[in-house]
C-alpha cells in the first residue's frame, strides 16, 4: 500500500511538472477531501450523541456513590461534563471538525485525569485518557496523537509517583468503595464505552482509509 502511494507520489510530481494533471484530477482530491471530513464528523458526532445518553446513566451514578463515599470534587467535575454533553449533543452538527473534535478530546481528559488523580489505577480514568488518544489519530494528524499519548504516559507516571510518594491518596476506604454497587455499574459502563469507541475508531479509520486507497487507484489508472 505504501509501495502504491509512493509510486502515485512519482506519477502525480511528472504529470503536474510536465501540465499533464488534468482539472478532473484535482476534483477527484476535492472530492476526497470532502468525502474525509464527511467521516470524521459522522464519526464525532456519533460519540457527542452517544455520550449524551450515557450521561444521563452516568451522573445519577456518581450521585449516588455520594452517598457511600461522601461528595468527592470528581463528583462535581462529573455533572459538570454531564452538563457539556448533553448540550454539545445538540449543537455538534453546527459545529465545526476541529472544535467539537478539540471539545471532544477535553471531555476526555476531563472524566479521566481527575479519576485517576482521585482513585488511582482503581480508577477507569486511564481509560478515557487512551481512548483520547485513538479519537485524534482519526481526527487529526499523527503528530497529535503521538503527543496525547505522551501527555497520558506522563500522567500516568505522575500519577504512580503521588500515590507512592504520599502526595495523593484516595478519599475513601478502597474496601467501602468496592462494595457499593453504583461503583461497579460505573465501572461496567466505562468498559462498554471502551469497547464502543474503539469499534467506532476502526470503522471511521478503516473507511478514511478506504476512500483515500480508492482515490489513488483511481489516480493511478
């Protein structure tokens, strides 16, 4: 495959330095372009939609562990992006790529670096700081992925460090937090996001890749 976009590579540079490209041709990469951006906002817009619903089970869970556990400040940040859910759902069509892909990527962050500086790795938290990282491969560029994924390996690190150290530590009796059941259907509902997004991630990734691979066939012939 890329043994092929190499070759169309050469082709594309003789053809527009000898004025052979032809106006269908910069079209067709119209087109493409077009037909990618068609994807990604399918594809953010699916999980600004699927979020919301989630949302709407999650915050009364967190609500609820409250009343094992005590108001913690991750409770609060919780009903917070709860709240920025619900109304991003109904606005993200209007929205443009980068924006509601950025806001996106926030939410991420924001559900998981708190978890895991509150609970630790007993926290899905680490979760949602990964996933950001599959959401701007497709997104974005490669670049920004790559840098998402050194921010999550830092926090991770820094997590573990203020654990170990004494600087962090969590709120709770971990053994009262097991127990309540409003804590494990969270954590049952964060591992089906998982599942979600990254089935979701590989449908849009493998469709971008798809239409780019039919677009330099294309090209080639």
């Amino acid at each position: 495959m890329h043994l092929v976009a190499l070759l169309v590579r050469v082709m594309q540079f003789y053809l527009q330095r000898n004025g052979f490209l032809s106006q269908s041709q910069s079209a067709s990469t119209t087109e493409l372009q077009q037909h990618l951006s068609d994807i990604r906002h399918t594809f953010t817009n699916s999980l600004w939609r699927s979020f919301a619903l989630i949302a709407l089970i999650a915050v009364p869970l967190s609500v609820l562990r409250s009343f094992n556990t005590g108001w913690l400040a991750v409770y609060t940040v919780h009903v917070a992006v709860g709240i920025l859910l619900l109304g991003g759902a109904l606005v993200c069509h209007k929205l443009p790529l980068r924006l509601k892909g950025g806001l996106l990527i926030l939410v991420f962050w924001s559900v998981g670096l708190p978890g895991a500086l509150t609970f630790g790795f007993a926290s899905p938290g680490v979760w949602w700081l990964v996933l950001s990282c599959l959401v701007a491969h497709v997104l974005y560029q490669a670049k920004v992925a790559l840098f998402l994924a050194l921010a999550t390996f830092l926090s991770m690190i820094g997590t573990a460090f203020g654990f170990m150290s004494g600087y962090l530590s969590i709120p709770v009796g971990i053994s009262r937090y097991v127990t309540d059941s409003a804590s494990w259907a969270t954590y049952i509902i964060v591992n089906c996001i998982v599942f979600f997004v990254v089935v979701r991630t590989f449908i849009s990734y493998t469709a971008s890749l798809q239409a780019t691979t039919q677009h330099q066939f294309r090209q080639w012939i």
